[in-house]
C-alpha cells in the first residue's frame, strides 16, 4: 500500500509531494488511512483495483493489492479504496486488534 502510494506522487505534481499516514482505534479495530498527492484513480482502475493481474503500471504485476485484501480479510479485516482528493488518492484498511471466535 505504502510503495503504491510513494510511486504515484511524481506523476501528478512533482513540487507537492505528501504521503500521509493516519491511525486510529475505536471499537478494539484499527484504522489506517494513506493518502498521497499523486494523480488519484481513473474510473476504469477503480473498477478492477482488487482484482488479480489487473494494473496501472507499466511493469506492475497486478497482485499487491488483490494479495493485501486477501491478507487483511483472513484476519477479519477488509481494505477499500475510499476516494480521490483532488490531488491523491485515499486507501483505508480496518483491522481487528483482539482475536474473534
């Protein structure tokens, strides 16, 4: 998520480069927020940003974020793309902090 985030920032505006990250706890479920200044997200990359193979890079794999979101979710937690900032693009995850069973 993070190396996604840090690419992206020099394809938009060179001279405004931000990568944010931002946590919280509520409800024993941790919240990470990363969000950048780069370009944000074509309608047509939303459509397929979990899906395996599917890119935006010119030698990107098409994995990461479909491995991540399988990640997160064996452990009870999910991944989304939660919207484009004008400039950026903002990626949220929730995960549990105790163990549910």
């Amino acid at each position: 998520m993070l190396a996604n985030a840090a690419e992206s920032l020099s394809v938009n505006q060179p001279n405004v480069l931000e990568l944010t990250i931002q946590t919280s706890n509520a409800n024993n479920r941790l919240l990470i927020c990363v969000s950048d200044s780069g370009a944000g997200l074509s309608d047509e990359a939303q459509a397929t940003l979990f899906t395996e193979f599917a890119s935006t890079k010119k030698k990107g794999l098409g994995l990461g974020l479909s491995i991540a979101k399988s990640l997160l979710e064996d452990q009870g937690g999910k991944i989304w793309f939660h919207g484009n900032l004008h400039p950026g693009a903002e990626f949220r995850m929730e995960i549990p902090l105790t163990h549910e069973t």
